[in-house]
C-alpha cells in the first residue's frame, strides 16, 4: 500500500509545492482504484480528524449514529462541505464555485493542522501546509475523474432531453417553404411559437412531477410526451396539427429544461455538476447543428416529415435505454432515510466497494439535503422573502432582467428563421444557417473557457456590446452600405458575443449567488419568463421582417443596448463568493462544536512520505538517464524516426 501511495504523488517532481491540480496524478489515482486512496501515508487521514456533533441522525444511515460525535477526515468533512454549498444542479460554467469551495476548505484544514504543530520552523509550517493543502484537495477533486458506466448511461440518456430541445428549436427553420406550401405567414409564425408557448407550462409541471414521482419517472414522462409530439407532427395532416405538435413538443422542452440540470445534478458528485451542466449545453447546440446538417438532404416537398420524425426516433431511443437509469439518490433518501435502494444506487454511481463509505456517501446526500431543501416552505413564501430582503431583491431583479434580456435580443429570430433572413443574402440560404449553428457549437467552447477567467459582468458587458455592433453592421449590411457577405459575417458575430455571456450567464448567476435554498424557485421564475419573452420573439419577427425589411434587427439593438447600460450601471460582479467569503462561511459552519485534532501517531508522516515519493523519483529519473530513455521535455529521436519532425 505504501508503494500505490507513493506512486500517485510521483507527478509533483517539478511542481512540489505549488501543484495543486496535476491532471497525471489524478488519473493515477483513478487507475489505482478507491481502495488504493490511502497507504501508509493515509490520505488526509494522517493529518488529523474533525469531530463533528451528530444531532439527530438515525443509526442505519449515520457513520456514527449514537448522536456523540462523528470522527471524519479533513477530506470527508471538505465532502460535507461541498455537498451543502454547491446546488443540486448541473449548471453550464458552476465548475469555478466547485474548485474555490474545495481550495478553500483545502486551505481551512491545511491552517488548522499547522496551528496544531508546536515544534515546526517556519519554513517547515509553511512546507507541511502546502503539502497537506494539496492532498486534500486532491482526495476533494478525485470524484471528478471518476465516473461510472451507470453514471455515464444515466447523462447520456438524459443529455438525449436536452438534444431534443436543441433540434426542435432549429428544425422548423429550414423547411419552411416546403410544408404544406401556400400556409399563410400567421399559420407558420404560430406553428414556430407554439414550442414557446408549451414550454412555460412544462417548466411548471416538471418540477411538481419530480418531486411526486421521482426523478426517473419524471424524465420518463418526459420522453414519452416528446414521443407523442413527434408522431404527430411527423404525421400531420395540416398546419393546425403542426401547431398542436409543437404546443406539445414545446411543453417537453420547457418540462426538460427544468428536470434534467436536476436529475443530473442529483446524481453527480459537486465536484462533476458544473461539468454535466456544460455537456448538457453542448448537447442542446448540437440539436440545433444537426437539424440544420438534415435539412440539405430532408427539407423538400417529399421528404420533410423525415425531419419531424427524427424527434419521434430519439424519443423511442430514449425509452429502449430506460432500463440503465436509475433514480435519484437524493429523492430515495428525502422520502426514506434507510432506503436500501438509494445505498444500491450509490454503489453504483460512485463505484465503492465497502458499506462504510456507502453510509458516508448516504450521510452527505442527506446534510446537503437538509441544508438545501425548500420542500416545505411554499414557493410563494420563497419568493416573498426573496423580494422582501434587500440583497435577494436586487439579485433576484438582475437575473428576471438578464432572462429578459437573454430572449428579447433577438437570439431564437436567428434559430427560428435563419434560413429565410438569409434569402437574398446569400445563394443558398440554407449554408448560411448551417454555418451558424456550427459557430455556435464552437463559441458554446470558448464561453466555457472565457468562464473560468472573466467576471459575470465583464462577460455581459462584452456580449451585449458585440452584439449590439452586430446587429447595427446588419442593419448597415442590408441597408447596402457594406457587402451583404459582412452581413452573414454579423450574424455569426451576434451568434459568438451571444454564446460568451447573455446566453449562459442569467442562468448561472442564479445558481452561483442565491443561496442552495433559494436556486429552486429562481430558476422557476427565471423559466417562465425566459419562455414568455420566446414565444414573443418566435410570433413577432416574422412581422418585425416583413414590416421593418433592413431595419428587422433595430428593436434587438435597443434592447442591447439597454442590457449594456443595466450591466454597466446597475449590475453587480456575480463571479461568485470569493475566496476570503468562502473561507469565513466553511469558519462559520467549523465554529458550531466542530473540533479538530492532530493525529499524534502520523504528526510527521505527510514529510516522511513526501520525501520518500521524490527519492523514487529521483531514483527512477536516473535510472532513464542511464539507459538513455529520460525525456527532457520532448520525445527524444530514435534511429527510426530521424527522418521526422521531432515532437516538441
């Protein structure tokens, strides 16, 4: 054991100190395997324990159940911390909160245990809590690399939702000419609106089917409706049946929008929420490029009703893998804290092999619960305390705005009617399109780069700036004052400077800012509005076009420009809690009878082992430079491949 523990610190040589995040040692780990998590260094374990007060807990699911104390690691108790802060959602971009809630329990606990030693120089205090920083965020973050087959089952199959809303807001955008030709503009302006006006009603009813018939059952409930819309729509007989197939589609999406950042949420550890968030984003992107690629063999005259029924052929997918998901831990344990089933499921999720980290993990699953559970305050009660306090009041009015601001840009007139916008821009309208689903699929990566290392406000400032210059080249574009190639090139702008703020940003603002017990309800009214402010945009351009001819995107600039000036003027930074904040609420929640204690036995153990890690290092970095095969920072040419570039 004291072997696979030194060979999982073998990555440090050169970052010693400083290496905190080292992508090689933790797929070492996840090689090794969970049993191998502690050897003769034990993990965090060798630095102390917290004793932590158990009130109230039941003896079947707690790791010490007679109500004294429960004895956890500096690890397992940073797991309790992250399992009370970070919200029951996959959120695209929450991937920041995580990391700076387990830094800084990471650097909490690392103070602690130095404060502990009494017989260190400062140059030794300073060393032990580096060192000890680093391996419990490593043990914090090693969920992260570790994901199942049945975890993987469960996102793909509830990623398979979030496709479906992405191709059915793009699918009607190609075909318009082709179905049922000679239906009037109203007819085919309700029929693209109608996906808008369902989803505000499954948003409502998504989460009260949640919540009464489980996660699982709920996303059952889910496809089948998809399944019943597509069907319909694949085979309807007049532009009223496409209506209605589209109310019902729409009521799908909006029913998915809600349940499936909660399903995932509830079955991914928080280091991995932000991550499914993003996947379930790129998911939605993908929808809309791949009705778009379909629509160069499909939107004819003969063969459109094979583009509508590609929602009927996902949905049915969706129910042959139904067998492979499971249920929401979170909701077996809120109706049953000593549900069996729930203890099976996290087996599964988690790979554990022992009872004992089972009942830790159940022990989590409920503390998060309880410190984020608004089940049984009223939802208008939540939102009365939300306009009531002064600070929920302006955060809760920022995101309805940003939601706002989100939909009345003009965004969805791009994915509802590109293809007839482009008429006379372009030869083929349908290129253009496809071009910017596909800049959309790319800028939906650069936003996930852009934020880890920009502030909230900065990146609305930019997106709403970019796109109001967008949207007037546009104008200027059709109005003949440039080529209209730079307005194609426009509106891809408008589509990137969309996707790096005003598109993410007013949901992950909701879920950063709020507190775990108010996200529920923001997100909620956030749904309903975003659909509303949809529906308006998908019934309305097709006149705003028609009326306003060049002038079609004016009314989307003013509306930038007035979210430019509310970000600039208004608006707080909501990059999320800061370190220093972070650092007094984990002090905070430390404080209520929680204690931690040095283990005497391993006092210089983290050194001792530290030490012996870079011997083996050293040992095996000589023998390479003996036998010729060290690597100096490149791949060294060999007699069989000097004739190649060398690799640098």
């Amino acid at each position: 054991m004291a072997s696979n523990e030194r060979t999982s610190l073998l990555s440090r040589r050169k970052k010693d100190d400083s290496a905190l995040h080292s992508l090689e040692y933790r797929s070492q780990m996840h090689k090794a395997g969970r049993s191998h998590s502690v050897g003769s260094l034990g993990g965090s374990s060798s630095l102390g324990t917290f004793h932590v007060p158990v009130r109230g807990m039941v003896k079947s699911y707690s790791v010490a159940a007679d109500g004294t104390v429960s004895n956890l690691t500096p690890a397992q108790m940073g797991r309790q911390e992250l399992y009370q802060l970070v919200p029951f959602a996959a959120v695209m971009g929450m991937q920041r909160v995580e990391r700076d809630i387990s830094e800084a329990f990471a650097e909490l606990a690392a103070d602690m245990d130095v404060k502990e030693q009494k017989n260190l120089s400062s140059r030794e205090r300073e060393q032990r809590r580096s060192r000890a920083s680093m391996i419990i965020l490593d043990e914090l973050e090693f969920e992260s690399v570790v994901v199942t087959t049945p975890l993987v089952f469960a996102i793909l199959i509830a990623a398979m939702s979030q496709f479906l809303v992405g191709y059915n807001t793009g699918v009607m955008n190609a075909p318009a000419s082709v179905v049922f030709p000679g239906h009037s503009t109203v007819s085919w302006s309700l029929a693209v609106a109608a996906f808008a006006i369902g989803g505000p009603f499954g948003a409502i009813i998504g989460g009260r089917m949640a919540d009464q018939r489980g996660r699982r059952g709920a996303l059952l409930i889910d496809t089948w409706t998809f399944l019943l819309g597509g069907l319909m729509q694949t085979f309807a007989l007049d532009m009223f049946t496409i209506i209605v197939a589209r109310f019902i589609i729409g009521f799908a999406s909006g029913y998915s929008s809600v349940l499936v950042p909660i399903y995932l949420g509830e079955l991914a550890p928080p280091t991995l929420r932000g991550t499914l968030g993003t996947l379930t984003q790129f998911a939605m992107v993908i929808g809309i490029l791949i009705s778009d690629l379909l629509a160069f063999s499909f939107a004819t005259e003969s063969l459109w009703r094979v583009l509508f029924a590609v929602t009927a052929l996902t949905a049915a997918a969706q129910l042959l893998l139904s067998p492979f998901l499971l249920e929401s831990p979170r909701w077996l344990l809120g109706r049953d804290p000593r549900s069996l089933k729930a203890r099976y499921i996290i087996k599964q999720l988690r790979g554990m092999r022992y009872d004992h980290e089972v009942e830790s993990e159940v022990e989590n699953f409920i503390l998060g619960g309880a410190a984020q559970r608004s089940e049984s305050v009223s939802q208008w009660a939540i939102l009365s305390e939300m306009v009531s306090h002064s600070k929920l009041r302006m955060l809760f009015a920022s995101s309805l705005i940003l939601q706002m601001a989100q939909q009345l840009c003009g965004i969805n007139a791009v994915f509802y009617y590109s293809t007839s916008f482009f008429e006379g821009v372009i030869d083929n309208p349908l290129v253009g399109t496809t071009i910017v689903g596909a800049v959309n699929v790319l800028a939906t990566y650069v936003a996930l780069l852009l934020m880890d290392r920009c502030g909230r406000r900065t990146l609305i400032l930019w997106s709403a700036g970019g796109m109001f210059c967008s949207c007037m080249i546009i104008i200027l574009a059709l109005l003949h004052y440039f080529s209209k190639t730079w307005a194609l090139v426009a509106v891809n702008s408008y589509v990137c400077f969309f996707e790096i703020g005003l598109g993410p940003i007013p949901w992950l603002i909701v879920a950063e800012m709020f507190d775990a017990k108010y996200v529920a309800v923001a997100m909620s009214a956030c749904s309903q509005l975003n659909w509303a402010c949809n529906f308006i945009v998908g019934l309305g351009f097709p006149y705003m076009n028609k009326y306003l001819g060049p002038y079609s995107f004016l009314p989307f600039a003013g509306v930038l420009a007035a979210t430019f000036m509310f970000a600039l003027t208004v608006l707080p930074e909501t990059q999320g809690t800061t370190p220093e904040e972070l650092a007094t609420e984990l002090v905070r929640n430390a404080s209520s009878g929680v204690l931690y204690e040095v283990n005497p036995d391993s006092v210089r153990a983290i050194d001792d082992e530290w030490r012996k890690a870079m011997e083996q290092i050293q040992h095996e970095e000589d023998a390479d430079m003996q036998n010729g095969t060290y690597e100096y920072g490149f791949k060294p040419i060999t007699e069989g491949d000097e004739q190649d570039e060398p690799n640098v």
